[in-house]
C-alpha cells in the first residue's frame, strides 16, 4: 500500500490493471485498464496531482 507526499492523494495502489487512489478529501475511486507502466510512472512522478491531470482522469 504506497502512500504518497500530496496535497490531494494519501495513496494510490495497482492490481490487474485496476488501479485505486485514496484521495483526501474524497476517499477511493478505482480506475479500470491502466498499465502497471502508467502506474509506476505515478509513483515516480514529483506531482501526483498534476500526473494524476494528466495521464489518468478522464481516461481510464
């Protein structure tokens, strides 16, 4: 369970594509055939927040 420095995520975790993000404010939502690779990048990302902009909301 990665929890993650962010203003707006606690922690994010991968399984099988399906990917949860703990956010503060508004607790879990999962997202549905992300690659572990877009996972790993969003651990590694020194914005989660502007990653999560990105590369996952409104695509996955």
């Amino acid at each position: 369970m990665p929890l993650v420095r962010s203003s707006a995520i606690a922690r994010i975790e991968w399984d099988n594509g399906t990917l949860s993000i703990w956010f503060h404010e508004s607790g879990r939502y999962d997202y549905y055939g992300v690659p572990e690779a877009i996972y790993r990048a969003f651990l590694a990302a020194p914005s989660k927040g502007s990653f999560y902009n990105a590369r996952i909301k409104d695509r996955y």
